[in-house]
C-alpha cells in the first residue's frame, strides 16, 4: 500500500509540474510523465522498504518403494482377474 500511495504522489507531481507545456504534445506530457512516475517510484519503494530473506529450502520427500505391482488402466493396481 505504501508504494501504490507513494507512487501515485509521484504521479501527481509529475503532472502538477508538467501540466502548463505549451508544445505540440502539450496534452499527454503530463499524463505520459505522471504515469512514468508511478512506474518508476513504486517498485523502488516497493524494493526498498520490502524485507528481503532467503527463502527456506524445498523440502525433500523420500521415494516410495515399488511393490511389483504397476497401477492398472482401470485404476487398481494387481493382477488378480
């Protein structure tokens, strides 16, 4: 929530700073700046306030042993038809 609200203040100010441009593109300056804005600052606040650890490792599961017996097509495993 933190880096939507901070990015989105980004946002805005670039807008309020580019709003008054007088050149040909003067109409979507601000809205291309104020969305560049939000691109750029809320993943780096999002990097920098985020708290980093290594992840814990995956645990490992030991083989079942085979009996001798496959699973059969029709869902049961032997042979006793």
């Amino acid at each position: 929530m933190i880096a939507a609200a901070v990015g989105l203040i980004a946002g805005w100010i670039a807008w309020w700073v580019t709003r008054a441009s007088t050149n040909i593109l003067g109409f979507a300056l601000p809205v291309l700046f104020s969305v560049l804005a939000f691109g750029i600052v809320s993943p780096l606040v999002l990097m920098f306030a985020a708290t980093l650890r290594v992840a814990p490792g995956a645990p490992v599961f030991d083989p079942v042993p085979a009996h001798g017996h496959a699973p059969s097509v029709h869902g049961h495993a032997g042979d006793h038809h």
